[in-house]
C-alpha cells in the first residue's frame, strides 16, 4: 500500500520520532501556559515567524501532501490553481484582516473570534455568539473527527495496525501535547510540522526532477503523454474558477483566523505575510511538483496502489528515497495531517469553554482563571475523545458533513469579518444572517446544486452570505431608523 | 509549453513578489 519500507527499522525508527517530537515540545511549552489566555492564544506574544507557519501549516491538511500531488497526476500543470486561489487570499488575510482583528481583539479582550464579534456589535443578547458557536461546532467537530480518521487510517496502513489502535495513538500524542502547552505548544509543533512537510515537499521534488533528466525533459515527457496536462488551462473555466474559490474560504477559518490574534504585534503581520506566502508557495507548488514527476515516472493508474492517483506522494518517496528520508516524508503527511486537527480542537475547545460556558453561563460572575486553565485542559480531552469515537462509530456522517466544512466555515465567517472590518453600515443582524445563509447556502448548493451547475459551492454562497449581510444591516439600519 | 513554464517557475516568484510589496507598502498609518 505503499508503507512497506517502514519495515526498515532506522525508516520506521525517524517516523516514530517525528511522531512522538510534538510531546517533548508541550513539556517544554507546560510552563508558559498560566492562564487561559496563554492556553487559547499564547498570550499574544507570539513571534511573527510562528505566527506565518502556524497560519500556514494549521491551514494545510494532508489535502495538500496527498490531494494536491494526486490532482496534478491527474490533470497536470492545471492542478495548480488550486493552491493559487488560497495562497493569494491568506497574503492578503495576514494583513488586511490579521492586523485589524489583532488590534482590536487586544483591545475589546478578545480570547476567541465571537468574542470580537459580540464586542464589536454591542451584541447583549448573545446572538452573534450563539449562532456562531453551534456553526463552529458542527463542521468543526466533523472536521476534527474527519482528520483523525484519516490520520489514523494512514498509520493503521503504516504501522500494519487495527483502525482502533490506530485511532488510539493519533489522539494520545494531540491530547497529551495539548492538554500541557495549549495554544503555545501547538503553534511550536506547527513550526516544526512545517519544516518537516519543507523536507517532504521541497527537498522531494529537486531530487525527483533531477532524478527524471531535469524540467524539459519531465515537460516533454507529460507532452508525449497528453498534451492537455502541460497546458494550465486546459481543466477548463468552471474547475479554474472552482480551483481558484477555494481561496474564499481561508479567510472565515476560525482555526487559521485565531493564529492572527495571537502575535506579540500587529504590524509584524506584515512580515508574517511575506515568511508565510514564501512557505505557502513552496509547499504548494512542491506538491504539484510531486504529481507531475510521478505522472512522468509512473504514468500508469495500475502502477499506483489501489489504483489511487492520490498514492503518488507514497509511491515517489518508497521507490527513491533512502530510509531516512523516506521515514519523515511518511512524518510529514502525519505533521500535516495532526497540524490542523490540533488547532481546530482548540477552537472546539475555546468553544465550549470560553463562548459558552464563561461568556453564556456565567455571564455575570467572574470565574478564577485556574479553573478556566483547568477547564480548558479539561474540555480539550473530553472534545478530543469525542471526536475519536465519532470517527470511529460515525464514519458516514463524519466524512458527509466534512464535505461542507472548508465551505461552511468559510461562508458562515469570512464574508462576516471582512463586512464588520470594512463596511461601516454592517449591523448584527445582517452578520446573523449572513452567518446562517453562508452555513446554509454551502449545504444546500452542494448537495443540490453543484452537480448540475458545476460551480463549486463556495463561488455560490460566498456572495450570498455577503448580500444577506448587506439586506440584514439595511433592515437593522431602517428599523432604527439610521439607514 | 510556455503556459507550463509560467505557472510552474513565474506565477510562484510573482506571488511571493507581490508579499514582499505588499510588506513595504502596507504599513500602518500612526493613529
């Protein structure tokens, strides 16, 4: 299944290593986490470096190592506007809307993104939150749920375990890491994932290019093959502009998002902007790199296990890469994999505990801030268990609702922070409503919808989120009589 | 084949580009 060089014990022994590296660094991390604010957001004091690779790497799940690399054995050099769309709208998100949200999330004492929502909107009844917090949980829990199962189903193929046994170890080595360090101890490992899928993605296709007789004749090779995979447009208009729409959803991630919050000073997002579209680039394209020597290399879909376009990052690294290499390439779709499910059971998390419970329930009273650290560590492993078991006794509905997390997440949150940032007649009513039709609208177009039009649903409820945030906040205005 | 070679090797250097002058030219306006 492409794994079986694990079997080699110093390939075996360094992906154990960069499986097990993440929970040296939250013991490392245990002693800056003193409060809750350390715990949901490093205190705000976190380097711009970290800063830039956590955005990006929390943002890249094996989507990327796997997905990205099988599109582009499949359809070619077209492959690449799927990472062009995102790349271009977190460079303009680290900026245009990181600087702002840090700013003022400081100074309304913002932990989470609801509460800089409630804030903003003098939101008394809580509407904001609470239509946000049930959003953020649904997809967000089935988008955790999902990556563990993917993970797990990985390093049960990997390690030649039970699916269960599997799931076991994935979540023991994100609990333990986050329970200790929080936020601080996610945001290190991000770094460190991040040069891990460096190593994956980089180092993978200078070899293989050298390796296949340089660029003209890798160009020349996918030519002979079909004409259409070294011509970038030819997936046609709709899958490019479908590609390029992904990028829509980046900037309503709440998971990506928090990671702005967090930085010791806003401008420094400038240069997290330059340090994280530099490491964007070179992982996506790595990708697409990846793909296209393996369609040079291995051009037949028999030569792939499982015949799975989505096998050639496995395939590439077994057939050229020593043990070691191949061991933290094998590392680096986990590092993937467990960089974003670690940052959105934060977000759960913060959810729970900090818009609900604190903000909600005990709304008026002033909890001691070592039972919300406690809280915290607590509802990280009672969320992170849940999510295990449903995704194990719920694969079904884990992998039917995930469908519509990037897109739902996305429609429900990012037309409504960049409205409230940059459209001063935005009211809460019209970010209630864009919240609920962005959710909705994703659902509904594709389920319904995307089949027999061929738009991606985010090219659909995008815009419409932002129309019924428009209409909602002219309905407020008129009714208070401003508008 | 010229399609190829701009997507694969300029549209990344042109996307980096642009961060490095949105750094310069996006600072922040003392309030």
């Amino acid at each position: 299944m492409g794994y079986e060089k694990l079997a080699d014990p110093l390939a075996l022994g360094i992906f154990l290593l960069t499986l097990s590296l993440p929970i040296l660094i939250g013991f490392l991390t245990l002693r800056r986490t003193r409060s809750q604010s350390d715990f949901l957001l490093g205190g705000r004091a976190m380097d711009k470096v970290v800063v830039a690779l956590s955005a990006v790497s929390s943002g890249r799940s094996s989507w990327l190592v796997l997905g990205v690399s099988g599109m582009a054995w499949t359809m070619g050099t077209g492959a690449v506007w799927a990472v062009v769309g995102y790349i271009l709208a977190e460079l303009f998100q680290f900026i245009y809307i990181g600087r702002p949200l840090r700013r003022e999330s400081e100074q309304f004492g913002s932990l989470t993104l609801l509460d800089w929502f409630e804030t903003r909107f003098g939101d008394r009844r809580q509407v904001i939150r609470i239509t946000g917090a049930v959003i953020i949980i649904v997809f967000m829990t089935a988008y955790v749920a999902a990556q563990f199962n993917a993970g797990a189903k990985a390093l049960s193929i990997a390690l030649d375990i039970h699916l269960l046994s599997a799931l076991a170890i994935a979540g023991v080595l994100v609990l333990a890491y986050m329970v200790m360090g929080g936020y601080i101890a996610v945001a290190y490992n991000d770094v460190v994932r991040a040069v891990i899928m460096i190593v994956g993605l980089v180092v993978f296709p200078v070899v293989g290019l050298v390796k296949a007789g340089g660029v003209g004749v890798l160009l020349a090779t996918l030519n002979r093959l079909n004409p259409a995979f070294i011509d970038p447009v030819s997936i046609g208009m709709g899958a490019l502009i479908g590609f390029l729409g992904i990028g829509l959803g980046s900037p309503g991630q709440p998971h990506i998002v928090v990671r702005y919050m967090s930085v010791n000073d806003p401008d420094r997002l400038r240069a997290a902007a330059v340090i994280g579209t530099f490491w964007n680039v070179v992982l996506g394209w790595g990708a697409v790199f990846i793909g296209l020597l393996g369609r040079a290399l291995v051009p037949l879909e028999s030569g792939l296990p499982n015949a799975d376009p989505e096998m050639i990052f496995l395939v590439l690294a077994s057939d050229y890469f020593g043990p070691v290499l191949y061991g933290l390439m094998v590392g680096g779709i986990f590092a993937a994999i467990l960089s974003t499910v670690d940052s959105q059971l934060l977000v759960v998390s913060s959810t729970f505990v900090r818009d609900l419970w604190e903000e909600v329930l005990h709304r008026d009273e002033e909890p001691e801030e070592a039972l919300k650290l406690r809280l915290n560590r607590l509802v990280v492993v009672v969320a992170g268990l849940a999510a295990l078991v449903v995704a194990y006794v719920a694969q079904d509905l884990v992998f039917w609702l995930v469908l519509f997390a990037w897109g739902g997440l996305g429609a429900a949150f990012g037309p409504a922070i960049i409205m409230t940032l940059y459209h001063q007649g935005t009211r809460r009513a019209g970010i209630v409503a864009g919240m609920v039709t962005g959710a909705v609208v994703t659902v509904l177009w594709r389920q319904f919808l995307k089949g027999p039009t061929g738009i991606y649903e985010l090219v659909a409820s995008f815009p419409a989120a932002v129309l019924a945030i428009l209409v909602g906040s002219w309905w407020s205005r008129r009714r208070a009589g401003t508008g | 084949m010229l399609g190829a070679g701009f997507v694969l090797f300029v549209l990344p250097v042109l996307i980096v580009a642009l961060s490095v002058v949105l750094f310069f030219t996006a600072r922040e306006e003392t309030e």
